[in-house]
C-alpha cells in the first residue's frame, strides 16, 4: 500500500513536469515579427551658416521640401540602390516636406529622390528610434547642398 502523500506527490510532479513543458515551448517559439508601423517624418534641405567671429561655430537653416517623389527599396546585402530591388513603396511630401507610409514593416531600406539636381541614395534600418514617443513631426531626413543625406531625430529632456 502506498503512502497517502505518494498520489499527491505525483500530482504534483505531473503539474512542474507540464508548467515546464508548456514553459520551454513559449521561450523556444519563434518569435514572430513586430507589427508595421508609419515610416514617416521630414524632408528639408538644411545649410550650415558660419557664426560671424566664431570660428567653426554654425548655424543650421532648416528648409521643408514640399512636392518631393520619394522611392523607398528593400536594401539587400551588399547592393547599391537602387537597380534591380525591390520597390515597397512611393509618395510625395506635402506642403510642408511631411511623409507618412502607413504599416510598413521594419528592415533595412534605401530612399531615392532627386532635388536640386542633385540625387540623393540613402540607406536607413527602420525604425529609426525605439522611442515610442517619437512622432512623425519629430524626426526627419535632411538633403545637404553636397549631395548627402542624414536621418535627424528631435529629443526632449526634462
């Protein structure tokens, strides 16, 4: 005859034995890709102006570009922008340089756009910022005169 904690012992041992199965099974799953989300911001065009007897002192002038195409391509390893890749998608900024495209998901993508007569081929991972108080009003890509690009984000501290 077994003893009468022997059942409940067992009980108990089948109990751990599943939380830790159904454990193992949540920490090894794949885990799925994140949701899309807007990839949006600012175009301006951006000159530096020296600071009158300060000397490697500027200050930058910030110009929004309205009515500008923009193209934006899944970046592949290794390959420049923007022959033979994959289009995901395409717009305009309005009147205020502002771009929105709605659900995009996170990646490694290069934007094309011409301005001035100048074009410009930027490579960018998506998101730009893990902040989730980060708004589209905030961030933004600025063209410079010499044919360059860079992603700019506008932080707050308190």
């Amino acid at each position: 005859m077994s003893p009468p904690n022997s059942v409940t012992l067992t009980s108990i041992g089948v109990a751990v034995l599943i939380v830790i199965l159904g454990t193992s099974a949540t920490l090894f799953a794949r885990k799925k890709d994140p949701p899309g989300r807007n990839l949006c911001g600012v175009i301006d065009n951006i000159q530096y102006i020296p600071v009158h007897g300060r000397i490697n002192t500027f200050n930058d002038k910030r110009t929004p570009l309205p009515s500008l195409p923009l193209i934006f391509y899944q970046q592949q390893d290794g390959q420049n922008c923007c022959d033979g890749l994959k289009q995901i998608a395409a717009t305009t900024t309005d009147k205020k340089g502002r771009f929105n495209l709605v659900d995009v998901k996170y990646g490694h993508f290069w934007l094309s756009t011409e301005w001035n007569g100048k074009m410009y081929k930027y490579a960018f991972d998506y998101p730009f910022s893990s902040d989730p108080d980060i708004t589209c009003s905030l961030q933004g890509i600025d063209l410079k005169d010499d044919g360059s690009a860079a992603w700019w984000v506008t932080i707050t501290v308190d």
